[in-house]
C-alpha cells in the first residue's frame, strides 16, 4: 500500500509513503535431543529419525518507505528512507546449549534495517 502528495507552487515535489506487511508461512524444523548429556562447547544434535516434524509460528515483516522527490529542469533529486522490519520480529538461527543453566535455549536475533539514500536522476 502507499500514497503520493503533489505540492509546490509548480507542482514539481513529491511526498510518499508506502509499505508492505510480509506473513511468512511456519518454517519446517527438526526436533531437538534435549536428553543428551550435554557438555560445553558441545553443538546441539537434532533427532534425525522424526526430520522437520515442529513447525514454528508465524511471522509477521512490515517495511516502511517514505520518499521526497523534487523535480527539477534538468534533473530528479530523490531522498528515501526505508526501514526494513519495523515491529522487531526475531529471526530463528537455531537452537544453542548454555551449559551454565544446563538448557537448550532458542538462538533468535532481532535485525532492523534502516536505510537513508539520495539518488539523482538526469
């Protein structure tokens, strides 16, 4: 979805705002061993004999854009900031074994991306 503003005396800037709501489908994972004896520094082991039986929930990415755009004789100058999973959702990379509280805890990350451009069209 989006929207454009015109303005200026001759009609020559342009103000606009977009975005998009991704929902990614659950991601198919493998069970993890959980009653393995555990040391440290030891990886996670998954149990290969029942793969991609877990499903995850759901995710829900909104990206946001917002665009200024001035027109000029010759040339466009074009500002643009994006933000890139605005709500925070965190990111699976799989599963870590904290030997100190002796239990296997999801390994997630939170990665927003913001990003400011200027571009110049002739």
């Amino acid at each position: 979805f989006g929207k454009e503003w015109i303005f200026g005396i001759q009609k020559n800037k342009v103000f606009s705002m977009s975005g998009r709501l991704n929902i990614v489908g659950g991601q198919w994972v493998s069970p993890v061993i959980r009653d393995y004896p555990y040391t440290q520094g030891d990886e996670v082991l998954y149990d290969d004999s029942n793969p991609f039986s877990y499903r995850r929930p759901h995710k829900y990415h909104l990206n946001l854009s917002i665009n200024y755009r001035k027109n000029r004789e010759k040339r466009t100058g074009v500002w643009t900031l994006q933000v890139l999973n605005v709500l925070g959702v965190p990111e699976h990379h799989g599963y870590v074994y904290d030997y100190k509280k002796d239990l296997i805890e999801e390994d997630n990350v939170v990665i927003i991306v913001p990003s400011f451009s200027y571009k110049i069209e002739f």
